[in-house]
C-alpha cells in the first residue's frame, strides 16, 4: 500500500539528506517513489513566499500534490519545512497512510550547521521571516516518527532509527 512520508524540521536539520537516504532504501525494495525537495518545489510552485499566510498556502499545494500522486499508487517522500498546524491536519484528514516525520534538532545545532546562511543573515539583520526564528511554525504535536538529534546523533544513526520506527509500523 503506498505511503506519503511528510518529513519536516527547520533548516538545517537533514531533511534532505534522511530523504535522499530513505527514498534510495524504498527503490532497493522494489517500491514506486517520488521525491519532492522543498527548495525544488519552491522554484516550480512560488516565486517567493514570506509570510506565515503565504507559507501556509504554499505547504497547502505542497499536501495536495502529495495526495494526487499518492492516490495514483506512488509512495511519496516530501521533504519540506511545512510546520503548520493546519497542513498537519489536513493531511491527517486527506491523504490515506500519510506518515509524519518530525527531525528535531536544537537550535544552536542548526546555526552551526547553516548551510544557506539563514540563522546568521537573520542575526544580521539581513533578512527576515525565518522559519523558527521570527516566522511562527508549528512543532508536530504527535508526529508519527520523531527523531530527537543528539551530540550522539550521525547522520547513519538517525536513518536506522528511522528505517526501525517504520519497520515497527512506527
């Protein structure tokens, strides 16, 4: 039975890379994937999106793409930071065997890592509207795999926790 996988975090937590990870181990067992990346999508759906308001509108296409190639019997992987409450309910409500993936990592670990230079142009002044930071999102309030990083955490770690919470059916 085909599956839509919402992966989502801040930046910087890994989405992409646990996606990349995930979407590779489901073709090894012969499944039918799409992979959708939030930055790609951006470039195809919105030109640029600021406000929460927007944002919302945007993770809406987002779940509704998801749900019209999920129906057509693909698994989907979306890797997006999406963190509306709103969205989480409405593909709760739409879209049959949507699995919510929640990365978790601590702030002062993302500005470390900060690969798009968000945290610290934000800190500078230079932008604005930064998910988590000065734009409000919504942490899952029961996501369906939750995946806590820790100093322990490795990118290897984190993806065996995750292929095990899916083998255990969570």
């Amino acid at each position: 039975m085909n599956k839509c996988y919402w992966v989502t975090g801040l930046s910087a937590t890994g989405k992409t890379t646990l996606s990349s990870l995930l979407v590779t181990h489901l073709r090894s067992l012969g499944k039918t994937v799409i992979y959708l990346d939030g930055d790609d999508l951006r470039q195809v759906l919105a030109d640029q999106t600021y406000t929460r308001k927007e944002r919302i509108a945007l993770a809406m296409r987002y779940a509704r793409l998801c749900k019209l190639l999920s129906e057509q019997g693909i698994d989907v992987v979306i890797a997006v930071i999406g963190m509306f409450k709103e969205v989480y309910k409405w593909n709760r409500e739409n879209i049959v065997n949507y699995i919510e993936i929640f990365i978790d990592t601590p702030l002062s670990e993302l500005k470390k890592r900060d690969p798009k230079k968000l945290y610290r142009d934000v800190e500078l002044g230079v932008i604005k509207n930064v998910a988590g930071i000065d734009l409000q999102i919504d942490i899952p309030s029961n996501p369906d795999i939750h995946l806590k990083w820790s100093d322990k955490s490795t990118i290897d770690s984190m993806f065996n926790e995750l292929v095990n919470s899916i083998q255990l059916g969570y």
